[in-house]
C-alpha cells in the first residue's frame, strides 16, 4: 500500500508539476513530499504557485511536521528533507549534495529506509543526477518507480541517470501522462 508520493525535479520540472497537481483526483489521499532545487537563499514561490491549481494543502516542510493526507509537503530552500519512520518529517543542514540541498536523493533514501515498499518515488526534469541513487534505493525497497520521459523534457540529465540506474523497473511516461500513470501505480501498490 503506497504511504507515500515522493517527487523530484530541477531545471525544467515546474511546468510538469502545474500540469500534473491538478490531476491528481482528490480520492487519491496519499500525502506528497515535493523536493526542487531552489536558489538557496531565496523565499521559494512554490508553495504560492501550486495552491492556486489544487485542492490539496500545500505547505513548506518545517521540522518535525508530520506526513497529512491531501497535502503537498515541499522542500523549503537551503535545507534537506527527510522521511522519518514515525512518519514526520526532518530538517537538516548537513551538506548539499550534487550543489543542491534540498537533495533528491536525500529525500528518497530516507522515505526507503523509513517506509520501504510503500514509497512511490517520481523523478522528473532536471539538469544534474540528483535522485538517481535515491530512486533506486526505493526500488530496491520495494517501492514503484515513475521517470518522467527524457526525450520528453527541457533538461534530461536527471531522468536519464535514474534510468541508467533502474533501467526496466521505472514506468516511463511523458508529463502529460504523469498523473495517470502516478494514479495507476498508487493503486497497484494497493491491491
């Protein structure tokens, strides 16, 4: 049964998010975790932007927040997220990680470790590897993995390393189809 929605992205992934947050259907209760990499030391607009187009909560991650249902939980810039396994989430300042903290990987492994299986872990655009090395971690944990198709994005450095990485065991698809294929395999893990 999947628990969790891990989302990740850089360069190029905004607009895949616009398109896919409002087609998640609202049965679909299972709390998100969403990781960008931001500038730093800039206030992120992620959470103002994203409101508008869902019905879900979205909110920055503070520390020690616990995983809500219908909410987007997102990365606040310059720190890392993780999963823990009494289901909130961790802050931390620890060092960044391919130039980026929050860090992909960080957050993938981390929702591995604390909830195995029930991760489904989703990699879109992005110009660097950050989250190849996490997404195989939920794989190899049982978890369901989506790489949004590189011939299919601005910047394909990240879905490709993931697949270099995962190869056959990431569902392939296009942003248009992200929703759907996210929907499918959510209730896959539940049956």
């Amino acid at each position: 049964m999947t628990e969790l929605i891990a989302i990740g992205g850089s360069a190029g992934a905004f607009d895949a998010l616009l398109a896919l947050v409002p087609e998640l259907p609202d049965e679909l209760a299972i709390p998100i975790v969403l990781v960008l990499h931001q500038q730093p030391h800039q206030k992120s607009l992620v959470p103002e932007l994203l409101a508008p187009v869902t019905r879900r909560a979205v909110r920055e991650v503070e520390d020690k927040d616990p995983l809500t249902p219908n909410t987007i939980h997102v990365a606040p810039p310059n720190y890392h997220v993780l999963v823990e396994r009494d289901r909130t989430l961790a802050l931390s300042v620890d060092e960044p990680v391919q130039y980026s903290r929050p860090s992909i990987d960080i957050t993938f492994e981390s929702a591995a470790v604390a909830l195995g299986d029930r991760v489904l872990g989703v990699l879109l655009s992005g110009a660097n590897d950050d989250g190849a090395r996490g997404l195989h971690r939920i794989v190899e944990s049982g978890g369901l993995a989506i790489v949004q198709d590189p011939a299919t994005v601005p910047y394909s450095a990240m879905p490709r390393a993931a697949l270099a990485r995962i190869g056959a065991a990431a569902h392939v698809v296009s942003g248009s189809q992200l929703a759907t294929a996210i929907v499918a395999a959510a209730r896959k893990a539940r049956s």
